[in-house]
C-alpha cells in the first residue's frame, strides 16, 4: 500500500513539474535574426514556433525637465540624501502627475 501511494505522489509531482517547465527555441549562430529584429522585418520560419520580436523599451518621460529630476533623485538615493531625492520626485510629479513611472520610484 504504501509503495503505490509513494509511486502516486511521485508520479503527480512529476507531472506538476513537467507542466511548469518551459521550452525555448535556439537559433543557429549563422541565423541573420538580430539584424532583421534591427531593421523592422521578422522573417517567416517555417515549422511550428514563430519569431516574436521583443518590445521596445517604454519611453520614461518625454520631458527632458522630468528625466533630469529622475537621474538626480536617483543619484541622491545612491548617495543616502533620501530627503532631497524625494523633494525631486515631488518636482516631478508636479510637472508629469499621470507619469507610472515617477509615482514608482
């Protein structure tokens, strides 16, 4: 009895784990995907997976007044000034209040 409940709870656990695990799909060295991600065109592959190109990075700020004050509130945390470093978040959010970005730092 008690070999055929260890051989059930192993066998759960296994596939518990087997269904977590990701698969990922490696491209040949000579693949050209990096300089067609870089130039817009993703080409088509043929076979079951598709290329997906990654997301651009989301712009902080169009403001260049917002992201002066985000570097140096950012520095000053570095260097301890937690005070000064938050006066500048406040600055920040004066000028950009909808900005996510500001009202997580």
């Amino acid at each position: 009895m008690k070999i055929k409940y260890s051989l059930f709870i192993s066998s759960v656990l296994l596939l518990l784990l087997a269904g977590c695990a990701s698969v990922t799909k490696q491209t040949p060295a000579n693949s050209t995907m990096p300089d067609a991600i870089s130039q817009g065109t993703i080409p088509q592959q043929s076979g079951e997976g598709s290329v997906v190109a990654p997301e651009p990075k989301p712009v902080m700020s169009a403001s260049p007044a917002v992201i002066a004050l985000l570097d140096q509130a950012q520095l000053e945390n570095k260097a301890g000034r937690r005070e000064t470093a938050g006066a500048s978040l406040e600055r920040a959010l004066r000028i950009e209040p909808r900005n996510p970005w500001l009202w997580h730092e």
